[in-house]
C-alpha cells in the first residue's frame, strides 16, 4: 500500500516555470504557484487532485522531468 | 497508488542549464526512458556537440564525449570501430549537423555507419544568441537575417531527414517533433526503432526532431510550442521517410 | 621474426604500426602519404583491423579522437596541408588528453606548396600548432629502421601521457627502400584498455566516463592547463631524444634531423676521418627538444650549422637552448622541396 495521496507531484527545485505542463493538461488542474524556489522561478502546482486523470501529459512534456504522476490502482472485487 | 510516469533512471538529477521551455530537455528524457526501457546505459557513448547541447553529458548517466563543432558522426565512427557491440548516437543540433558537420553527418549515411544521429531541429543558433541556421524558415528573423531569411540571399531551409533518407547506407530517417504528447510518444518510438536497428547492425540511423527556442524565438514556451506545431511542420514535414525494417519490427 | 626484407618507406609505417598493435587506420589520400592509406587498407584486413577512407582529414584526424578515446591504438597519416587541416582534432585531443598517432609525411608549403620532402612543418608540429596552450610529442626519424623503431614507442608513450604523437618523416623517407627488420609484434588484445576509455560502464565499473576539452569556469580551466603544463615539463624531463656523431667537444657543431641528417652523415665521416673537430648532433625527438644535451655538446663550439628543408625553424630552438650569443650561429636551408646534396653540405661544413 503507497502512502502517495497527490496524483501529480512536482519537484519544485527542478521547474523553471515554463508552463508547458499547465498548457497541456486537459483537465485543467495545473497552475503556477505562487511559491519560489532557489533559482527563482515559481513552481507549477497541482490544484485539484480529485479531477486529475492521471494520464501523463505533463510528465511527458516536462523538459526537466520534474514531474511523476500516480494512478489510483483499481479496487479488487 | 502506483506510478505510471517517473524521471528516468538514466537520467541524472541535475538541473540542466537549458532555458525554461526549450524542447532539448524533453529529449534528453526520451533517449533516457529508451535506454533504460533497453537495459542500454551501461552499454552507451554518446556522443555531445558544440551548440546549445554541449554540456548533454552532464544529464545522462553514460559514457560521453565532447566532439569538436560538426565532427560528431566522424568521431562516433571511431568509437563505434573501437567497441561494435557499443551502442553509439551523437546528439546534435541543426547548425553542427547540416552546416559546419555536413560532410561528417552526410557521411554517415553514405557509409552506413552503425551509429544513430539525433538532429535537433529549432531553425536557429541558440547557444551564439539566434544567428540564422541553415534550418532557418523562409522570411524568419534572426541576428544574422535581420530582414528575414530571403531565399535569394540566404538560401533555403536543408531538408535533413529527406536528405539522409536518399542514401543507400540509410537504415532509418525521420523526423518527428515534441510539441505535444502524441509528437512525443512518435519520437520515443522512433528512438527505440533507431536503437534497436543499430544493435541489429542495419546501418545508419537518423533522427530529426523539431524542437523549439522560445528564448530566440521571442515567444514563450507555450508559443514556442504552438509554433512548431502550426509554422515549423509546414516547412519540416514530420514522418518516417526511410525504414529498412518497417513492419518487421514495429 | 626479424628477419631482414626489403621495404619502402611507407609501406613499413603500415607495417610497423600493425605490428605495434594499430588495428585502426583512418586516412584520406595525400601525396606523398598515400601508400601508407593503401598499406593498410591490404593489411589491416588480414589482421581483422578495419581501415576507413574518411571523407576529409578533418573526418579522419576525428576518427582517430573517437577511437583513440575509446582506449583503441589508432592512427592516420598525412602531409602539410592534410595535417593542416587536422589540428583541429589534435588541440582537442591535446585538450581532452586523448591519445592517438598520427604520421605526417612533411612536404613543401605554405599553402598546396609542392610533393617534395620539406621540413617546414617543424613549427606547426612543435609549437601547437592549432589553439591552445598544448604540445604534441613529435618524434623525428631518419631512416627507415628508425620508423620502424620509434612505432611502438610512440603509441606507448601517446597512451602513457594520454597525449597525440606526431612522427615527422618527409617523401625521401616514404619512398626510399631500405633493408629493415621488424624485431616486434604486439598483440593487440593484450594491450589493456584503459579505465578512462569510453567503452560502455560495463567495462569499467559503474562509474560514467567523461571525455571533454571545455570547462567553462576560467579557474577550473586554468586549474586544466597549469596540470596539462606540468605534464607537458615532465615530457621535457623524461622523453628528449637524440642522436650525437663526432668528438667530445667539437669546434663546429652541426644541428640537423630527418633525411638532412642523413645526408650529413658521408660528409661528417669524412671530415671525421680527416681529424677535424666536428660532430653532428640529431633530436630524434623534435618535441621535447633535447635542449639540454645540445647545450653541453655546444659548450666549446665557435660555430654551429644549422641545416633544414625550410627557410629556418628548428634554429629558433638551437639558438634558444643554447643561448650564447657569442657563438657563430650559421644556418642553411631548402625552403620548397628540393634536398641537399651530400657535396653541398660537405662545402657548407668546410665552410
């Protein structure tokens, strides 16, 4: 059992805020953040965890691959 | 919950000195996802250019070598004569592998070497500060083309994938992009296709990726991105143009 | 083994350095080194060695770097203009402390110049020659024998100081036949590959190998060629070589290497025989400069004469490391591809 409860988690010391993620998510649940991290940029964040999909495209699209996205694992019966 | 999408192993944890935006980090992580999906690192050169990618071997954890400006192909030969059950690509970019190392890229295909060339594609020097690149679009502004790229002055845009594909020791020529996750998944099948067609010993494998440089572009990410989907294609048509094991393998 | 055939010049280079473990030649055609390219494009088949014909030098000086970096023995050979065109891949290399041999049949310049043997490639070879603060290590042999000699010890001494190596022949020496041995055959396999080859981690741990001339921080770089600097004096301490005919301490001393040398050496004797007071001292190796033995052999010399194909480079050295301006320094040349004759020389030495 994973103790992961965001669906996306970013590594804010790797984004550079290039709002590619936030761009192509078709959900519309990423958003800049108004943190800052160490090189100055602000991170982008996930907003709303329970209508992402959990299907990748702001991982893929990351130029830092500062993105790893989770999948609720399907329930057995 | 379980992991679907995590940073590839090869990968290494290093922020990279690329702009915010700009397409080489993306496919910097394909080549790392391939090689690790591959079991390959461990048995990798790969081989970094002069341009914006100089430093590419600080972001995979393989063997490397930094060639001189356009030299890369000629250099991979000799590592690839040295070590035959090497996998060995060159990472470069339009101005090192269609200008300065036209002979050396061009060579490769002629000769078949057994090596696979990724050619990022973004119409532009990027790491000098946006001078024209033989890949430059027709009326595109850049320091050195400050009117716009004039055919009659500049010449046109050089078609590499369809150029490499035209030689008989041409295993693979494509030429995919990275705007969007259907362009990338494309590229990432293209790259496994490359390799594995190198380790079969087919011959040269080349790859080009349309790539973006929000930063001399003068756009930002998202209109970078938007403009190699609209604007960039239509000069570089994306596709497979030559594939000596279509079906077989894919 | 060493049994005694009769070979031209640049067929034993080939044969040489496949003996010497080369298993890896990348050329491109220049007269007058061709014959070497096509020496090992017969040869190194037979002994499971790949020969390429690049598409230019510079494709071919950079295969050489590839395959050099990779831990393999590999060479090239070219004349002035080609070798021109390589010093970008020898700044590199020098850089990125890549070894590597490269074999330089000098011929008459600047520019396509002529076919003719000439030295005037002295100072592209042992003053840098491409960007940087860098040095080759330029080995200077006269006869064939010598070639044949010097090949082992030169991939040795490229690999032991992860440095390129330059041997400087001309056409005369190319093109001549001459009785020679090959008292050698090295094995290649058995030649290790070095933990810095870029050969896959599989073969050298876990650990990724880098192989790279930049550094962007200026400290780190000067850091680079302060430590490349004192590799470069330890080559000056450990690696001069020389050849010295003549009396102890004689009054004319003669400075020449290569194929002028050669035809020194019916006159020297001669003069020799005579009872006069001359010797003939010859750098083998023409870096390192054997500057040092050339001082103690000048310490009583009135007169030094100095002889090279070219309109005077080496006696920039001579008269550096000598540096005495009281003697009589006198130096005679043949700037464009024509060689002296023993007579001519002989009237120079008699003065």
């Amino acid at each position: 059992m994973s103790e992961q409860a965001l669906k996306v988690v970013i590594d804010e010391e790797l984004c550079k805020q290039c709002e590619l993620c936030v761009a192509i998510c078709p959900v519309h649940v990423l958003r800049i953040s108004s943190k800052i991290n160490s090189k100055g940029f602000h991170p982008a964040e996930l907003f709303d965890n329970e209508k992402c999909i959990s299907c990748g495209f702001c991982a893929m699209t990351c130029p830092e691959r500062a993105i790893a996205v989770y999948k609720p694992e399907v329930e057995k019966a | 919950m379980k992991i679907v999408y995590e940073r590839p192993k090869t990968l290494e944890k290093v922020v990279n000195h690329y702009c915010p935006g700009c397409h080489h980090g993306i496919l910097h992580a394909l080549i790392a996802e391939v090689l690790d999906e591959m079991k390959l690192a461990d048995k990798t050169v790969g081989v970094a250019p002069v341009g914006c990618a100089v430093m590419a071997y600080n972001y995979l954890d393989i063997d490397w070598i930094e060639a001189p400006h356009g030299r890369a192909v000629a250099i991979a030969t000799g590592i690839k004569l040295a070590h035959p059950d090497v996998l060995v690509f060159t990472y470069q970019g339009d101005g090192d592998a269609a200008s300065i190392g036209l002979a050396e890229t061009l060579y490769g295909a002629i000769r078949g070497v057994n090596v696979t060339t990724f050619m990022y594609n973004n119409a532009i020097y990027g790491m000098t500060g946006g001078q024209m690149a033989p890949t430059t679009l027709l009326g595109m502004k850049t320091t050195t083309s400050p009117y716009g790229r004039d055919p009659k002055r500049e010449g046109y845009p050089v078609k590499m994938a369809e150029t490499i594909a035209l030689q008989d020791g041409t295993a693979f020529a494509a030429r995919s992009a990275l705007f969007n996750p259907r362009a990338i998944t494309e590229t990432k099948n293209h790259i496994k296709h490359a390799f594995e067609l190198q380790m079969k010993g087919e011959g040269f494998t080349f790859i080009e990726v349309v790539g973006t440089c929000p930063t001399n572009w003068g756009m930002t990410p998202v209109e970078a991105s938007e403009f190699a989907k609209n604007e960039m294609v239509k000069t570089y048509p994306l596709g497979i143009k030559k594939d000596v094991k279509g079906s077989e393998t894919r | 083994m060493s049994e005694r055939i009769l070979m031209k010049g640049n067929e034993a280079v080939g044969e040489a350095a496949v003996r010497a473990g080369c298993r890896l030649y990348f050329g491109y055609p220049i007269t007058p080194a061709s014959e070497i390219a096509e020496y090992m494009a017969y040869r190194l088949p037979q002994v499971g060695g790949t020969f390429i014909q690049a598409e230019s030098e510079l494709a071919a000086s950079n295969m050489v770097y590839g395959a050099a970096a990779a831990g393999k023995y590999a060479m090239t050979a070219s004349s002035s203009p080609g070798i021109s065109l390589m010093q970008e891949a020898l700044s590199y290399m020098a850089g990125a402390e890549v070894p590597g041999l490269f074999v330089d049949a000098v011929r008459g310049g600047p520019g396509l110049g002529d076919i003719q043997a000439a030295q005037s490639d002295y100072f592209q070879l042992t003053k840098g020659g491409g960007h940087g603060d860098y040095h080759l290590i330029v080995f200077a042999p006269y006869t064939i024998q010598e070639v044949i000699n010097i090949m082992p010890i030169a991939f040795e001494t490229a690999f032991k100081y992860r440095n390129p190596v330059v041997i400087a022949i001309d056409g005369l020496i190319g093109q001549m036949m001459e009785a020679v041995e090959f008292p050698y055959f090295v094995n290649p396999d058995e030649v290790p590959l070095p933990n810095w080859a870029l050969s896959g981690k599989f073969r050298h741990g876990y650990k990724k190998n880098v192989n790279t001339s930049l550094e962007l921080d200026p400290e780190k770089l000067e850091a680079i060629n302060w430590r490349l600097q004192a590799k470069y004096h330890e080559i000056e301490e450990k690696e001069p070589r020389y050849d010295y005919v003549g009396v102890e301490a004689p009054e004319t001393l003669v400075v020449a290497y290569g194929t002028v040398a050669r035809v020194t050496m019916s006159a020297l004797k001669k003069m020799l025989a005579e009872g006069k007071s001359i010797g003939l001292f010859r750098p083998i190796t023409i870096w390192p400069f054997p500057g040092k033995a050339l001082a103690q052999k000048a310490v009583n010399a009135k007169r030094i004469v100095v002889l090279e194909m070219s309109a005077g480079q080496m006696i920039e050295d001579v008269k550096l490391n000598v540096f005495d301006p009281n003697k009589e320094y006198e130096f005679h040349g043949h700037p464009g591809g024509t060689t002296f004759t023993p007579s001519e020389i002989e009237q120079i030495l008699r003065g």
